[in-house]
C-alpha cells in the first residue's frame, strides 16, 4: 500500500492522526475523530493553529474557556449544505461534547497567535460549482486565500459527483515561488456515497520521481506532499473530500500540468 494512503483505524474514537512528524513534513496536521452520543474529547493546541470542522453531526465546543454552545447542521455530508466550523489559535485549547453521532474533523497548520476563536460558517459559506462537463464539482470554501481568518491554514471541502473528476486538470503547488507559485503541502479525506464505492487518486511529478495511483474508500486520507493530485469518482459513486492545506505562505498558486494545461484553456475559451 503507498505510504500518502492512510487507512482509518478503527470506527470510533481518533482514527486519523497525520502529524507533520509522521508525514515527514513540515506544516499540515489533519486528525479525525468519530464519536457517539455522548463522548467527549478534548485537546491542546500547543504551538499550532486548528479549524475543527463539524464534517457530521452536532457536539457542544468550548475554546480557550469560550462556550460556543451546540454546533453542527448536517447528519450526511452529502447533504451538502454549509458546515459548521470552529477556528482556535495556538495557544488555547478545545472541547467537543459529541450530542449525537458526528464526525469531527481537527485541521491544523502552525499559528502566529493573530486571530481569536471564532465560528466559521455556515452563513457565508455557499456551495460554488466549478468546471465544466465531466470536470464539474462543488465547492464549499471554508477558510481559503480570500477570507483573512487564520495564519497558515487553507481549508475547503469538494463534492465531486458521480463519474466526474475533481482536482483537475492535474496541478501542483509544491514550489515557494510567489506569485507564480506557492509551497502547500495538502490532505484529502475522502467520503463515497454510497458509503461502499471507492474512488481514484493519483499523486505524481512530472519527471516521473512519485507516481502513485491509489484507490480511496469511504474514510480514507491521501497525503500530497508534492506534485499533481487528481481524483476520480467512478459512476454510481459521488466523492467528497475535505482539503487541509497550509506552507510558507498563506495563499493558493498553483501550476497544470503542461501535459493538460490544453483542457484548461479549451474551457476559458469555450
């Protein structure tokens, strides 16, 4: 099994923990708890930025001492509609007293101490469609380059429906380069709909030096250190995923691949 695949460990409790440790990186941590009814968990965020995302149900989150009440809408992620997001600054600490069965996702990137928890969404989080044809998907952005809402992190989350492609045509961003490029390590957590499927991604450079093609199931987390990262949902299987990004800095440049760069600037003209 390639070593950017990460299999959830078990069905309850933290079954994710990428660390920039054990991804042999340096600026992306991405866990994922699955609770029910009732659990509580509680972390310190140390020296680290964090954006919990409420990926299904509710829970009861406190941050830094600050009772933020029940949050959470959706009990399906494929409900599509707005999360409910919390972000927390280094420094602090968090709680989530799960209130019915949720999947908590806990984004974190290092932080400069320059922005005070708050609530992230839903309200002006709108579901965007991008592409066209067969590359269509839909994008919930959460906390990306125009929102000035924390100091490493970029976090959004995709609908890819049912036999389309998504992260694509194929791109990096694996240079500090700015404007023409920034350095972004990355996350997918992938979901199937139906929870059977499974899904395609590839993560590959383009003098050949990592190439791997990987099929994703329900749950699983595929780590992109560097180069191209498309991903496929096959027909009759609607993918989603929810992307953790976070480099040098806080901005989104990326390059296509030359290979396709054609299909890209087919659709501006057309």
């Amino acid at each position: 099994m390639s070593s950017l695949l990460r299999k959830p460990q078990g069905t309850h409790g933290k079954v994710h923990d990428v660390t920039p440790d054990n991804a042999h990186w340096g600026y992306v941590g991405f866990s994922l708890y699955r609770l029910e009814p009732g659990d509580l968990v509680s972390e310190a965020t140390g020296d680290r930025e964090v954006i919990l995302v409420l990926v299904e149900g509710r829970a009861r989150l406190t941050a830094g001492g600050q009772d933020f009440g029940e949050m959470g809408g959706r009990m399906d992620v494929f409900e599509k509609t707005p999360p409910h997001c919390l972000y927390i600054p280094n420094g602090s600490d968090w709680s989530a007293a799960a209130t019915t069965h949720c999947t908590l996702a806990v984004c974190s990137a290092p932080g400069k101490g320059n922005y005070k928890a708050r609530r992230l969404g839903p309200e002006g989080i709108v579901l965007t469609a991008r592409g066209k044809g067969a590359n269509t998907r839909h994008v919930n952005n959460i906390a990306m380059e125009a929102l000035d809402v924390a100091d490493s992190l970029l976090v959004t989350e995709v609908f890819t429906p049912a036999g389309n492609w998504s992260s694509y045509p194929s791109h990096r961003h694996d240079e500090d380069d700015y404007p023409r490029m920034t350095y972004l390590e990355e996350t997918y957590y992938h979901r199937l709909n139906p929870g059977q499927g499974f899904g395609v991604q590839r993560v590959y450079t383009e003098d050949g030096s990592l190439d791997e093609t990987m099929a994703v199931k329900n749950h699983d987390v595929v780590l992109v250190p560097k180069g191209h990262h498309p991903c496929g949902a096959p027909y009759g299987y609607e993918m989603y995923y929810l992307n953790v990004m976070a480099g040098p800095r806080r901005a989104w440049r990326f390059e296509n691949d030359p290979d396709h760069d054609w299909i890209y600037q087919r659709d501006l003209q057309g």
